[in-house]
C-alpha cells in the first residue's frame, strides 16, 4: 500500500480511473512476480548437508 501512495504522489494526476487501476494492478503484479522469484530461490541443500553430517556424527559416538 506504501508503494502505491508514493507512487500516486510521484504522478498526482491520473486522466481517469482507469490510468490509476492500471498502476495498482502492475504494482501488485510486480509484487507477486518479486515474492514468487524469492521463494524460488530458496536452496534447502545446507540443510540436507548438515542433517546428514550430524547423523554420521551420531552414529559414530554410538
């Protein structure tokens, strides 16, 4: 919501509804494409690495 005022305030006047439908609908958009691409990039691998190094250490003290 932040972005989109600051972004109304940048422009002032929109022509018509429609002008500034077209903005919040790219701005959600640009949001939704950012939150998808980080998600995206989120590797689990380290974490499989350390559990496995963990369970060797555990089987070894047993």
């Amino acid at each position: 919501m932040e972005e989109i005022k600051r972004r109304t305030l940048v422009v002032r006047i929109f022509p018509h509804a429609a002008a500034c439908l077209r903005l919040i609908r790219a701005l959600a958009i640009e949001t939704h494409e950012n939150w998808i691409e980080a998600m995206q990039y989120l590797n689990m691998e380290p974490l499989r690495e350390q559990k496995k190094e963990l369970l060797r250490k555990l089987g070894d003290a047993a």
